[in-house]
C-alpha cells in the first residue's frame, strides 16, 4: 500500500509539472488554444507541438493525429479539456500548440518522463 502511495505522489507531482510548465508557456503568450488557433499555427509552420485534450472527440484527435503527422510536428493527448483549459487561464480547451521550439522540447520530455516511467496518458 505504501509503494502505491509513493508512486501515486510521485506520477502526481510529474502531471503537475507538466501543467505546470503548459502554464508557463502560455504566461509567456507562447501557446495558441483552441481549434482554429492551433489549426492556423500547425498550417504556418510555428506549432512546434500539439496536445490533444484525451477528453475530446474522436474526430477532433484523429485530425490533429493526421495534420501532425503530415506537418512532422509532435502530438500528444494529454489531460481533459478543463485541464488544459485551467492551466493556461481558459475555459475548457481541446486542442494547444506550443510556438517556442525550447517550451516545446520541455514539455515534450516531462510528458515522455510520465511514459518512460510506466504513467499512462
């Protein structure tokens, strides 16, 4: 029971750190939210990664999955929409593009350190 606890704070505490930088990010005006913003960054060349609310549509997932993988740009599905949206100061948000190439690559390795270290998104 104990090591349950522990690895619970532990992958806690990675999640929070993920949200937390997605935050800093958008503090920083470095984070377009929601449909037609993320749509126009990936389709300008300044998305340098895409997150998926793992709450939104299918529809909605399986469209940023396809123009990502066209546009070679990182995707992820991450968190739920009122996540997302709490941690850049909005109401629900389905979809985010990040348009600093070094907030991207950190929040790229947090999420890959959730995955690495047996979290599931």
């Amino acid at each position: 029971m104990r090591l349950w606890k522990r690895r619970w704070k532990h992958l806690k505490n990675k999640y929070s750190a993920v949200f937390s930088s997605l935050s800093i990010a958008a503090k920083a005006g470095k984070v377009k939210s929601g449909e037609f913003q993320t749509d126009e960054a990936i389709k300008s060349g300044r998305a340098f990664l895409v997150i998926a609310a793992s709450d939104a549509s299918e529809n909605t997932r399986k469209h940023y999955r396809n123009q990502c993988d066209y546009w070679e740009i990182p995707y992820y599905e991450f968190g739920t929409k009122d996540e997302l949206g709490r941690c850049i100061g909005k109401e629900f948000r389905s979809s985010l593009a990040i348009i600093s190439e070094d907030l991207a690559d950190l929040i790229t390795k947090k999420i890959n350190g959730l995955v690495d270290n047996g979290g599931s998104l």
